[in-house]
C-alpha cells in the first residue's frame, strides 16, 4: 500500500520533480566546474530537503490516514487533482472513526518531526535536525480551512449537537 501511494504521488509530481532534478544537475555541475564547494553542498541540500522535508512527509501523511482506514475495515481510494492527492474512504465514517483517521495523517507526521528533532541524524555531514519543521508543519493540516481539520471541526460538531438532543450513537 505504501508503495502504491507513493507511486501516486510521484506520478502527481513528476513533472516539477524533473525540472528541480535537471536544476540541481546543472547547479551541482556548475559548482564541480567552478571549484565552489557551497554550489556543490547547496545542490545536495535541497535535494534532501525536497525528498526527505517535502515529499517523504507528504507520502507518510496519507499513508497514515490510509493505514487506519484499512485498520477500521473501510475500502479505500486514491484521488488525484490538480492541487493535491487524497486518501478518501470508499464508505462513509461515523464519528470517532472520522475524526480519527483525519488525526492520523497530520499527528503520525508530526510525531516523527518530534523524532527528528530530538535524535541527531547526520548525512554527509548535514545536520538533519532541521527537517523536524517539515514534518511539525504538518500539524497545520488540523486548522479548519485543510481537509482535515474539516474533517475533525464537522464532525466534533455534529458529535455534540447530537449529544444536546439527547442522542450520541
């Protein structure tokens, strides 16, 4: 499953991923042939930053939100638009389910972001603590204008305006 999300989301952001690749081939080549180390150092940081700040988190959010669907039994699909590429559940979520599984995606992030800035990665000499604001920035997900936070607002909601008419199930 997460492979399939994954080739997903690397179908969905093939095209700027190769214009950022070609961009940093020829900054990294241009850095080689004018003997400039931070050329060759800058070339090779945004492309951590792009795989394993942008994309990796990306990937591990929906895969979240897709893993605890699964774990509730509820068939999934993968869409795809212009803007984004969602986890949607095939079959309608009562409450808790609903709230949890739009919790999963943005917190299981964040989590590692708590990980990542507590445990001190290096990479070729690159300090990875840094990234941990990548994956924390995943929390902003939660606020009620991103899908999630929709998710968690409506149905926080609809749980309590039933509960004041008397009926909760």
């Amino acid at each position: 499953m997460f492979k399939h999300i994954l080739f997903s989301i690397w179908r969905y952001l093939l095209p700027i991923t190769v214009v950022i690749l070609i961009l940093l081939v020829l900054v990294h080549l241009l850095g080689i042939v004018a003997g400039d180390p931070f050329l060759v150092t800058l070339s090779g940081q945004f492309l951590m930053v792009y795989g394993l700040g942008l994309i990796l988190p990306y990937t591990l959010h929906e895969y979240f939100h897709a893993k605890l669907l699964l774990w509730f039994k509820v068939a999934i699909k993968i869409e795809q638009t212009v803007w984004r590429v969602s986890i949607i559940p095939v079959t309608q979520l009562s409450a808790l389910p609903a709230i949890l599984v739009a919790l999963a995606g943005p917190l299981g992030v964040a989590l590692i972001g708590l990980l990542l800035r507590a445990v001190t990665l290096t990479i070729h000499g690159i300090k990875l603590n840094f990234l941990a604001y990548f994956y924390l920035s995943h929390l902003m997900f939660l606020l009620p204008f991103f899908g999630d936070g929709q998710v968690v607002l409506i149905n926080l909601l609809n749980y309590f305006r039933r509960g004041l008419n008397g009926n909760r199930n």
